[in-house]
C-alpha cells in the first residue's frame, strides 16, 4: 500500500474566507476539519499523485514496475478526458506495454477495482496487479458561496495497492460485493461539458447562472440510500464468509461524511478501535479515501496480517460495494 497527499492544507477557517460557511457547520454536518489541495501549477494531477503512491506501494511490495501485469485506476477527476489516466501512471512507470484501464465508479471505483484485479488474478491471467485510486478536486470545484454544500466536503489525493497471487485460498480477497443503480445517476454528478453540449457551446450561452459544468449533489438523497447501501453490501458480506460483525478486525469505509461512518458503525456495533477515519484531516477524497485509509491504518500498526478486513463505498452512479479479507 501507498499513499500521496498533496502538502498544501486547507482548513475550514480558509473556507470559511472564501464563501459563506464556519468550521462548526462543517465539523457538525461532516466531521471535516481540514483537506488537501493541489497548488495549481505544482505539477501534481491524479496521474502524478496516482504515480507517487504507486512507487511507494511497489517498493513496500517488493516490486519493480516491470513485474506490473496490469493498471487498473480508479478517479472520477481523470487528467484528461481522453486517454485515461492509467496510460499516464503507466508512462510515468516505464512500463513499455501492459493493460492500463480507469475506472469510473466514483467513490466505489476502488472496491471495484480490487475486485477486477481479484478476478484477472484468480483466473491466472495476471499475478500483479497495481490499483490506484486519485482524484483531483480541487481543481473542478465551485469555491463561491453558491457551491458550499459540494465543495467543503471533497479533497486531493491518491492511494495505491499491489495485488499479487497468493496460493493460500484462506489469506487475501474472499469476496466482493459490487452493485449499481443508474436510475439516480444526476443524484450525485457532473453533467455539464459533454459530448451533448461541448465547451464552445457553454462559453457561446454565457449563462452566469448555469451551474451544470460543477459537481451537483442532492445531499440528503445519497445520505440517505448512503446508510441503507452501506449496512445491506457489508451484510451480505458478513453472511457470504460466516462473519459476525463482532469478528472483525478493521473496517475502512470510504470517507463520505463521518456521520455515515458512525451511522454504520453504531449499526453494526462496533467498537471505535474496529474502525478507522481519516476524513477529519483529508475531507471526502472519492476513490482515493479507501486506499489513503487502508495505508494510514496499516501504517499504524491497525491492520496486521491475518486480521478479517471489511471495507465498503457508496457513491455517484448510484454505486456501492463491499471487500472483504484476510490481510
Ligand atoms: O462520497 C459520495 C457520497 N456522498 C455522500 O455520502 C454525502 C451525503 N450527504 C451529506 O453528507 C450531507 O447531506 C451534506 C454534508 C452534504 C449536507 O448536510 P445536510 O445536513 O444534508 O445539509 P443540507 O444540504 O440540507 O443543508 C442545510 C442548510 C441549507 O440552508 P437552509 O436551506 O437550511 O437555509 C444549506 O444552504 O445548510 C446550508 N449549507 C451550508 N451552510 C454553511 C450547505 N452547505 C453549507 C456550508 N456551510 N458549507
């Protein structure tokens, strides 16, 4: 596992300059305190970030980037709208020719691309895997007044795993639970520059009240199928290994809102040292918050080899899914 955060720290006070919102309402509805951002012309984009965590995990690994069968990369916020960034993460690698596919399952992205990569390496058609999850936000978000119910919440960063075979049926991914329901697709998107309505198109209306080209979120809607997904995909997860909730060592949700978080937690009664939370200091980090807080914990000492895993997303799509492992 590996983790890049951008240095540049943005509190809730220097928010709170910039638009009409206080550290309270943030801290109450949310749980954030601060969250990273890019410094525009830093250089960094969710390939770069993607591509430092990358480094770290495969050292930690034990891996050279040649020993990378496949890149799966996992954003919402790609460097490009075309090609994907896992062709960038792979430039950056050296790696002359390997399958480098994105995945555009918003803050589920990284359940699903552990699962894929769990696939591919259980079939036998690859042994190594690299996953990276990274967004950029920053960069997209509405930092007038207009937009505080979206932008207080989302935060920069990547975090990055190496899957690797493992002969022991017993250790490693058990199971995944993925699911989708377009159905409230614009419930939580970006709709606004298309290929229904291009960027020429929305510089010739010139419309200062078209608000279509920054993130929408109808927030107590996913708050409230957000609980619902969440408690039923880790459910049945419990069910399909033979797991009480009470057997698990480390459960890392992604970090959407800690209200959510404590929601599941109270809901599944677990104890505070059976779960672990990073928003307070990175915000919501979509793609990038499950394997930013698996790395963290892991780095902490909180996750060590054998313990039973649960990690869970809900998200734009509407997505949501379940991991479960032994580490
Ligand atoms: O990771 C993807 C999944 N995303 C989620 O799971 C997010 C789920 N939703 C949420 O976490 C919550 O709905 C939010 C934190 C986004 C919002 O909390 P809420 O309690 O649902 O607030 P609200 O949107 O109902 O807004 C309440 C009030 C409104 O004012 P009025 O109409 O009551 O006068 C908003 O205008 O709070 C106002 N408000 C703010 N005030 C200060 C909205 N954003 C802010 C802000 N600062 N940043």
């Amino acid at each position: 596992m590996g983790k890049f955060l951008p240095d540049n720290i943005v509190t809730n006070e220097d928010l709170s300059k910039l638009i009409d919102t206080s550290d309270e309402w943030i801290t109450e509805r949310t749980g954030i305190k601060e969250r990273r951002h890019i410094v525009k012309g830093s250089g960094d984009s969710p390939a770069t970030m993607g591509n430092k965590a990358a480094l770290i995990a495969l050292e930690r690994a034990n891996r050279a980037p040649e020993d990378i069968d496949m890149i799966l990369f996992a954003t919402l916020s790609p460097d490009y709208y075309f090609p994907g960034s896992g062709v960038l993460v792979q430039k950056l690698l050296g790696i002359p020719a390997c399958p480098a596919m994105d995945i555009r399952m918003q803050c589920s992205g990284f359940i699903y691309g552990l699962s894929t990569a769990d696939q591919f390496i259980k079939t036998g058609m690859y042994k190594n895997v690299l996953v990276i999850g990274a967004e950029n936000h920053s960069g997209g978000l509405d930092f007038t007044t207009r937009g505080r119910g979206v932008s207080v919440i989302f935060g920069d960063g990547a975090g990055a795993a190496v899957l690797t075979r493992e002969e022991d049926p017993n250790k490693g991914i058990l199971s995944s639970h993925l699911y989708s329901e377009g159905q409230h697709a614009e419930e939580l998107s970006l709709i606004g520059p298309s290929t229904m309505r291009w960027v020429p198109e929305i510089i010739a209306e010139n419309d200062p009240t078209d608000e279509s080209y920054y993130p929408y979120m109808n927030g107590q809607t996913v708050f409230k199928h957000a609980v619902v997904r969440f408690s039923e995909v880790i459910n049945e997860g419990l069910q399909k290994n033979n797991w009480a909730a009470s057997d698990i060592d480390m459960f890392v949700p992604h970090q959407a809102n800690l209200r959510i978080s404590q929601f599941i937690q109270k809901k599944f009664q677990l104890r505070d040292d059976q779960v672990y939370n990073n928003i307070m200091r990175y915000g919501n980090t979509t793609a990038a918050s499950i394997p930013i807080a698996l790395t963290e914990a892991w780095e902490e000492g909180k996750i060590k080899e054998g313990d039973k895993v649960v990690l869970a997303a809900f998200g734009s799509g509407f997505t949501w899914g379940s991991t479960l492992m032994h580490w």
